[in-house]
C-alpha cells in the first residue's frame, strides 16, 4: 500500500514538475512543494517501518519544511 502511496506522489510530482518546466509557469510552485512533502512522509513512514529512524525523522523533517514553504507560498 505504501510503495503504491509512494509510486502515485512520486509521478504526479515528477509530472507537474516537467510541466512547469518545459511551459516556464511557477503558478504551481506551492503545489508541487506539499505534494513533495507527501512523497517524502510516505518515504519517511517506510524507513520507519524498515526500523531506520534517523533517516525516517530526517524525512519527516522534511515534509514539514515543504509544506511549511508550500503553505507559505500559497497565502503570501
């Protein structure tokens, strides 16, 4: 279930990411900032789950940074 989470976020950032890219428009910038923070809480879950908890915190650290300027981004 998780790697399925992770396939699905992975390809819809990497997506939206080459479409902001080959058409020059960041109008979506915020968006792909929380959907990479999904990826890396789903990452960050199944390095905890693999008892890896340094990397596992590192990752959710992460994901609060980019929702944190994601989220930033959508209100300023």
């Amino acid at each position: 279930m998780l790697k399925a989470l992770q396939l699905i976020f992975s390809i819809v950032t990497v997506g939206l990411a080459l479409y902001m890219m080959l058409t020059h428009n960041d109008q979506f910038l915020s968006l792909l900032n929380i959907l990479l923070g999904l990826t890396m809480l789903v990452l960050g879950v199944i390095e905890w789950q693999k008892s890896k908890e340094i990397s596992a915190w590192l990752l959710f650290f992460v994901a609060l940074f980019s929702w944190f300027v994601g989220i930033y981004r959508m209100i300023n």
